[in-house]
C-alpha cells in the first residue's frame, strides 16, 4: 500500500441542494459548493443557522442526497453512509436503553465484527476517550459531557478516516464544552486516534479558530462559500494572543460583511416572504442594553459584546436589530442607531411603543398583518390565511418559524395579538 | 457504584437462587402439564365434562392462565408484524391504519360466533380447534391497542437515533431490535398490561362457547362459573373468585410488575431522577446466580439473533425506487372497489332475512345502550375523579390503592353477574335499570387509576405555587387540579366506554340457574342472536355497535383527547 502524506480524503465538486416548497417554488440551501479536505486537517464549516451547513455535513455522511455536484470519498462517489466516514451529533444521538459500552459496540456490531474483537476495540476506545470505568452505565447517568464522550468513543471506534463533527460540543455548558475540546485537540495532535481527517460544523467562531486548519465561511439563502480562511497558529491556541483576536475579528467580519442595510441575503428572501428568526424580544433588549452600558457605550465589538453575555450564537441576534434600524453592524461590528440608544434607556410602556413603530415600518410581514387586520371589519383572520401565504415562498417550516417569531415580536409590540387556540390573528387582546 | 457487568464474578449460589430455581422450574412443568390436557377429543369437551369438585380449580386455573399467554404470544407476533409493515410500507399503511382503528372500536365477543365455526372446521373433532377458537378471542382483545402503540412508536422515532443508524448502516434486523423495538417497548408493555386486564374478561367469557348448535365448555375458570351458575352453586362461583383472584396477584408479581420494572430503561427521555418502581421477582431475576448462569449463553444467543445482518440496507442507486402516482391511484381505486364490494356483500347477507324496520329497531336498542353507557361513565367519573384525585395527591395513599385499583380492573367483573341477579330477584327490581350498572363495574376502574396516575404525577411546583397564591376551594378544582389531571382521565374515559360497549353483550342479559334477567339493549339484542345462532342478526347487531362506538369515540373522545393534548399536556 502506498502511502501518501497529503491524500485528499474528501473532494466535492458544485455541490448543490434543493428542496422543495409547498408553494411549489424550490428553495435552494446549498449552492455550488467546492472542498477539498487533505488528511491530516481540520476544516471547519463556520455559518448562521440554516446556511446548509448541517445540509452539507449530512450529504458527506450519506444521510442525504445532493441535488447537484460530486461527492468524492477518498476517490469514490459517495452514494450512501460509507465505511470509513463517522459522524458525532449535537444530541449526542445514544440510545439510552444501551450501556456505554454497548453503544460504542453498536457501529462493529453492523460490521459483523466477531463478539470478542468487538469488546476488545470498544474497551480500547472507551478507554481512549477518558470513559474508563462507566462501560456498563448508561447514558442517562451520565452528565452531557460524558454522554458526548460516548459519542466520540463510538465513532472512532470504527477507525474513520473522515470524522464529521456536527455541532458537538454546542449541546454543553461552556466549562464541558472547553474542556472537551482540549482533550480531543489533545488526542488530535497526538496522533492517538485513527482518523485523518476532521470536517466540524460550528457557529461558534473562537471554537472555529480553536479547531481548525481552515476555515470555510458559509453565507445563508443560498448556503454558499464565501470565503476561505487559514489558520496558522500552533496548537495549543491561546485566546488572548493578538493574532488569534484578529482572526476572530475577521471572521465576525466576514460573517456580517455588507453592512448597507436591509442588504440581501441576511435572511432568506425578500418582502413578506423572508424567513424571520425566531429570536425572542428578551434576547434583543438584552443585546441592546448591553451595547448600549459600559464598557460598550453605544458601538461594540461583536466577539467582545459575545464573550459578555455568554453567547455564542449572537450574529442572528445582531442582525435582526439592524433589520429594525436598532443597530447597524459593519465589519464585526455593531453600533446602536439613535433609536437604539433611546430604546436602551426608554421605560417599557415607550419601548414597546418604539418597537411597534419599527416593526410595522421595518418588516414587511408585520405591516401586511397589520393592514390585513385593519381591513377585514371584525379586524380578523386566521393563521392558517398567512402560514399558506408564507408557504409560497419558503418551506413549511420556515413558514412556521417566522410566523412564530412574528407572533412573539407582534405581542410584545402590542402590534397585533393571537388567539392561539382558536389560531386567529385579531387587533386587541381581550381585556 | 457502577459495577462493571461483565466482570465475572465466581458462580456461587445466593439466596434468591432458592426462590428463583424452583419457581422457574414449577412454571416450566405447569405449562408443559397444562398443554398436554388441552389436545383431547371435541366430544371430552362438549359433553360438558366441568366438575364442581373445588379440587380441580387450581387446575382449571392453569389451563385459563395458559389461553391468556398464547394469546398474548400471539397478539405480540401480531403487533411486531402488523405495526412494523404499517410504519414501513405507506402503501400498507394507508389499509392496515384505518382498519386497525376500526377493529379497535369493535364488539369482540361478537366476534365468538364467526371463529368458532371458523376453528371448529379447522381441526375437526379435536378440542383444539375450539382452544383455537377461544385464544383468537382473547387476541381479538388484546392485539389491536398494542399493534397501534407500536406502530405509533415507530412513526415517532428521534430522528438523531435513525441517522446514527443509517450512518453505521444496521441492517434492518438490526435496526428492527436495536432502535425501534427498544424505542416502542415503554408504551408496548403498558398496552401490553392493558390487553391482559381487559382479557381475563373475555378467557371467562370465552371458555363457554354456544353458538347454535355447537356447545363446548373448555376446562378453565370461565367454564366453572358457568357450570356453577347453571346449578346455582353460590360457593362454588365464591371459590371461583378465590382462584382468580389468586391468579391474577401471581400474574401481577410475576409478570406485570417486572415487565413494567424492566421497560423502564427504554424511556428515550435522557434524564434519571425519578424513583423507579420495584419489583421483587425482578430482582430475583436479576441477582440469582443460577439465573446469571443460564442468562449468560441466553443472552449471547439473544444479541447474535438482535445483530444478525439479515436485510442490509441497499446503496443507493440501486433502491431509487420512485412511487409514480398513478399506481398510488390504481391502488386507492382497488382498495375503493373491495371496500364498496364487501359493505354491499355484507347489506345483501343481513337483507336476506331483515327489513329497514329490523335496522331502525336495532338503532333504538343501539341508543339504549348508548344512555347506559353515557349516564354510567358520568357517574363513574363523578364518582371515580375526586377520589383519584384525592388519592394521588397523597403517595402513601397512592402506593396502596393503585395496585388494588389496576386489580379491579384486571378481575373479571363478569364472575359477578351472577350475584346481581340473585339480588335484583330478591328486591324485585327493574333489570332495565339495575343490570345497566354491571356494564362499568369492570371498566370504571380504568378512570380510577388513570386519574390516581395523573395526580400523582401533577408537578409539585404547581401545587406550591396554587398554594401560595391561595388559590382554594373550587377555584382549587377547576384552575388548578382538573386541567392537570384531564389528559389522564380522558385517557381512562376512552379505555372504560369502549369496555362497558364491549361488556354490554354480556351484562345485558344475565342468568342464575334458570332465572334470566334480559335490559333491552343492543347487548342483549346481540346476545340472544349468538344464542340462536342467527347471522343476519348478529351481523346487523355488530354492525350498529360498531357505528355507535366509532361515532362516539370521534365525536367525543377524539375531539377532548385532541384538546387536552394540545392545551393540557404538562411537560
């Protein structure tokens, strides 16, 4: 067998994927997406939810199918799971009726692995993973990290030469979550596992730069790669080191890039029928009072204003005050607007008062609620009218999603309030 | 501590193993005893060859005991076969759905008649064919609900648990026992706990086989009773009860409690916490160390017969296997003709002796039974709520009456049709009335130990919280407890109306030696047609209690359950 240093693992070719819509239009979520992953790397796919990334970890994994392009493992289309290629899920994905062991048994047990080699590899891989002596707990007794751990035991016990990470350290308290990631950076550099190659699914930028030898920047609506970023630092990273700030602050800028607002492709589609984030008005007061207190004063860094409240997942966040004129954001970072500033020190009654201004003006779906409801003469209609009206444009999940989000910004503003037995839009809430 | 299982310990014998060796071995030769008494000639069994000696009971015990688990077996064969073919094939599923929830809303023992003759012919002469006969019986009542929890499992899989199955690529045997029987068994051993209580009522009832002219008394408690109701042996039905109840406290202990014990470690929720319930024998189970010997090779057998890679999933390109529309049409067209077929096929056979004034009396009597049923699972409720209630709030209490209220439920109440008689012709009452409460004293039991369930499980934080706002008194019931309890006694409701249906067909019409009380009623309607072994009429009669039930369940039941999921549910 000949051995190469630099073997491609992995190779996609003008990926692309599409699904259909109830309202007939097809959505796009993956468009023309090239990569190639050499052994010895860790790439990671760094993007907002619902960039297709997860999309695209799961088509490589061959739980899915591409509508387009070529997927290459190690020189051969892959056209279903394939050997070779393990996967660690954000759920942990256990099965609790299983004991540690008997789950990291479960992938040789589809293998036809004989009984004994199976115990003896299991064991080996427990132990590896630092799950010495929990072989016959199950995984309900264990804490999230623990239970993560088993993940990883049961995929390397395979011996991939391709791990696919989905999110998986994102389900853990940050404490679980570091300390995870350094033991299996530590095994990485190591060499002590059998894979080659690591492809990782984050949102979390500084885990991006923490992890991996690229990173690909994946934009939403379509998912597509935006721009490609090499990490060159030594492990072990460290935080405060200058250069890993810059790459982070790059990245975040990256991430925001464009910043004349609303610009395309923050969220996916344009009108009434953008898919909105179901984003709770607690966490946009919260992302605005912060900004707006010291040691921000109005403009912020957006992995700095991150770190303060503990928030990895802040982007989506950030862009839904600037789509209502809160705050602008520009190359990583965000900067109250004048209404901004007013919302952050303004009492409830005149927030909910400035918050209902800015939807009805700034959010296409919200004025068209409204004015559907000022129209009608018993000022009603039912959900179902605009959940269909929204399937024209995006799936019936996303139809669902924004017309939650609507719904919570729509009460809070007082805008508009629902019946939700009854599924039922109406101008006043009964008093 | 976390032990580690397979650590071998030395083989040494511990206490437990005294109890647990000679108890399997006793189960092992009742059934083998049991088995071998039931392969006799038809004509041992319809001279009607019960005797009244109380010597005999324990063995007439068994042979019940042992209809009840071949049931059983056979409805678990049913319900992995029929669910899984359901969940799987969407054609199939598009049949295999709505005919299951037909044949749930169904009168079994209106069914007895047609298998009979079925299984009489079968095996022509011999008493198993009428074993057959009353075994199908008993899986007539316990299949359905299992076969519909399983297949409602599988169609709730975790999506991360079939991914993480397709990405190692089990086979789909393995599939098949590693997640989705592991996932169904909680809610497959409660419906399996379900069906057995609802079948010691009809092992009883269908141990006396008469329709027409065949007549066959199998040996078995059912039977006892009858024989003793016929000579008005009022001991004798006591002792009757005795056994059953004997029976049914063995079946718990060594059955239900460990099951239920046992499928606790397959609820998918991931958090531990809450105190299992315990069962002793099956810890024996578990400790004895001549068990642990005899499991070791079981077990390995077990999970080479769960992994085997039979059915390998297919690569991709070679499974696109698209389902075109028309075909979807031809198959709904077809499925369409054989429903219209076989609805005009069964009109001609009822038509061939019976008129549209036949069908409306039937209706009459069908809404008799209809005020029966409402008024008493009203009253039941009324009755049962407040108390289980009560009793759930305070687990002491709970610990006690739960056991004895999901025993209620699974005692026979049918033993004790006899005893109303005798008190209804002592008072001269009016059997329109007082037969009707017999319908629900088997069933109302359901809504006790449902409501009992769902107030212990009320969150106590809600409770603090209804406390230290005061709230009290009826407000108390109607914000706070009621709401909380609903899902569960919506729950109870459907399982104990679909019973008293099912339990009118005997209690409508009920004997003591040769004082027979009849309520008219579809029951008794029903009833007397198996008597005389009239088809039309029985067909007819099955007919319109199906409707009755379905219309019902769909206009009450379904719409409150819809409800309660949505609104009620505490999460």
């Amino acid at each position: 067998m000949s051995y190469v240093l630099d073997e491609t693992i992995l190779d996609l070719k003008g990926v692309s994927k599409v699904f259909p819509t109830p309202g007939g239009q097809p959505r796009t979520v993956l468009e023309n997406v090239e990569l190639t992953l050499k052994s010895r790397e860790i790439v990671g796919l760094l993007g907002r939810s619902g960039s297709g990334k997860s999309t695209l970890l799961r088509i490589i994994a061959g739980l899915g199918e591409a509508s387009g392009g070529d997927v290459e493992y190690r020189g051969a289309p892959v056209d279903g799971p394939a050997d070779g290629i393990a996967m660690v899920f954000q759920t942990f994905a256990l099965f609790p009726w299983l004991t540690v062991l008997q789950n990291v048994e479960l992938g040789l047990e589809a293998q036809g692995v004989p009984p004994r080699e199976r115990r003896e590899r299991a064991l080996k891989a427990i132990d590896l993973i630092g799950l010495d002596g929990f072989e016959s707990a199950y995984p309900k007794e264990l804490s999230g990290g623990m239970r993560q751990r088993i993940g990883f035991a049961r995929a390397l016990v395979t011996r991939p030469n391709l791990l696919l990470l989905d999110e998986p350290f994102s389900a853990l308290d940050v404490l679980t979550a570091e300390t995870l990631r350094t033991d299996f950076l530590d095994l990485w550099c190591e060499g002590r596992m059998p894979i080659k190659a690591v492809l990782i699914v984050t949102h979390n930028i500084e885990e991006a730069v923490l992890m991996c030898d690229r990173i690909l920047v994946f934009s939403s609506n379509p998912g597509r790669v935006v721009a490609e970023v090499r990490v060159d630092l030594p492990y072990p990273r460290n935080r405060q080191d200058p250069a890993f700030r810059a790459l982070v602050d790059t990245l975040y800028a990256r991430m925001t890039s464009g910043s004349e607002a609303p610009r395309p492709g923050v969220f996916p589609g344009t009108g009434i029928g953008m898919v909105l984030p179901a984003i709770s008005t607690n966490l946009l007061s919260g992302l605005i009072e912060a900004i707006a207190a010291p040691p921000f004063k109005g403009k912020a860094d957006l992995p700095d204003v991150a770190r303060s409240l503990q928030q990895t997942d802040i982007i989506p966040i950030a862009e839904t005050l600037q789509l209502l004129r809160f705050a602008d954001l520009a190359e990583g970072d965000i900067r109250l607007t004048p209404a901004g500033q007013q919302f952050a020190v303004a009492e409830l009654e005149h927030r909910k008062e400035m918050f209902r201004q800015h939807l009805l003006f700034y959010v296409p779906l919200a004025a068209h609620i409204r004015r559907v409801l000022d129209d009608r003469p018993g000022h009603r209609a039912p959900t179902s009218r605009f959940q269909d009206e929204l399937e024209d444009y995006m799936g019936e999940d996303d139809a669902r999603q924004t017309l939650r989000a609507i719904v919570s910004w729509g009460r809070y503003a007082e805008a508009f309030a629902l019946d939700q037995e009854a599924g039922v839009f109406s101008l006043e809430d009964p008093r | 501590m976390l032990a580690r299982g397979f650590a071998l310990r030395p083989t040494v014998v511990n206490r437990w193993d005294f109890v647990a060796v000679p108890l399997i071995f006793g189960v092992l030769v009742l059934t083998v005893y049991g088995l071998r008494g039931m392969d006799v000639p038809l004509g041992a069994v319809e001279r009607s060859a019960i005797s009244l000696d109380r010597a005999e009971l324990p063995l007439y015990a068994l042979y019940t005991t042992l209809r009840m688990f071949a049931a059983m077996l056979a409805s678990l064969v049913f319900t992995l076969t029929y669910g899984a073919l359901a969940a799987k094939s969407r054609r199939a599923e598009m049949i295999l759905v709505p005919v299951l929830d037909i044949l749930q809303s169904v009168p079994i023992l209106g069914f007895l008649s047609f298998t009979v003759v079925f299984f009489l012919s079968l095996f022509p002469g011999r008493a198993i064919g009428a074993e057959c006969a009353a075994v199908f019986a008993i899986f007539t009542s316990q299949a359905w609900n299992m076969a519909f929890s399983f297949y409602q499992s599988l169609r709730t899989l975790p999506d991360d648990l079939q991914e993480v199955s397709s990405s190692f690529r089990l086979s789909g045997w393995q599939r098949f026992w590693r997640l989705e029987v592991p996932f169904a068994m909680p809610g497959l051993v409660w419906n399996m706990m379900m069906s057995m209580s609802g079948g010691w009522f009809f092992v009883v009832a269908a141990e006396t086989i008469s329709v027409g002219a065949h007549h066959a008394m199998l040996p078995g408690l059912g039977s006892y009773v009858a024989t003793a109701i016929a000579a008005r042996d009022l001991a004798g039905v006591g002792w009757a009860l005795a056994t059953m109840l004997v029976v049914i406290v063995l079946y718990d202990q060594l059955m239900f409690r460990p099951l239920a014990v046992w499928a606790e470690k397959f609820r998918f929720e991931q958090t531990a916490g809450y105190a299992a319930p315990e069962s002793w024998s099956l810890r024996m189970l578990r400790t004895s160390r001549v068990v642990a010997v005899l499991r070791r090779p079981a077990g390995r057998w077990l999970r080479a017969f769960a992994t085997a890679r039979w059915l390998v999933p297919r690569r991709r390109n070679a499974a696109t296997m698209i389902s075109p529309r028309t075909l979807d049409w031809a198959f709904s067209a077809l499925l369409a003709l054989v429903c219209v077929a076989s609805a005009g096929l069964t009109i001609r056979f009822v038509a061939t002796e019976l008129d549209v004034r036949e069908v409306v009396r039937v209706f009459g009597l069908g809404f008799l039974t209809l005020i029966r049923v409402v008024v008493l699972i009203a009253l039941a409720s009324v009755v049962w709520v407040p108390i289980g209630i009560w009793v759930g709030l305070r687990p002491t209490w709970t610990r006690w009456v739960q056991p004895i209220a999901q025993f209620l439920a699974a005692f026979p109440a049918n033993l004790l049709f006899p005893l109303a008689v005798v008190a209804i012709v002592r008072f001269h009452a009016s059997p329109g009335i007082w037969l009707s409460p017999l319908m629900v004293l088997g069933t109302q039991w359901y809504i006790l130990f449902n409501v009992i369930a769902g107030a212990s499980a009320f969150p106590s934080d809600l409770r603090d919280a209804a406390t230290n706002m005061h709230v009290r008194g009826w407000n108390w019931w109607r914000r706070v407890i009621v709401p909380g309890v609903f899902p569960y006694y919506v729950t109870g409701g459907i399982t104990a109306s679909g019973g008293s249906w099912n339990a009118s067909i005997v209690s409508e019409t009920v004997s003591w030696g040769d004082t027979h009380l009849t309520a008219a009623g579809l029951g008794s309607y029903i009833a007397a047609a198996t008597d005389a072994g009239d088809y039309p009429r029985i067909v007819l009669g099955i007919a319109v209690m199906s409707v009755f039930v379905t219309v019902f369940n769909r206009l009450v039941w379904r719409p409150m359950y819809a409800y309660a999921e949505r609104r009620l549910r505490i999460l």
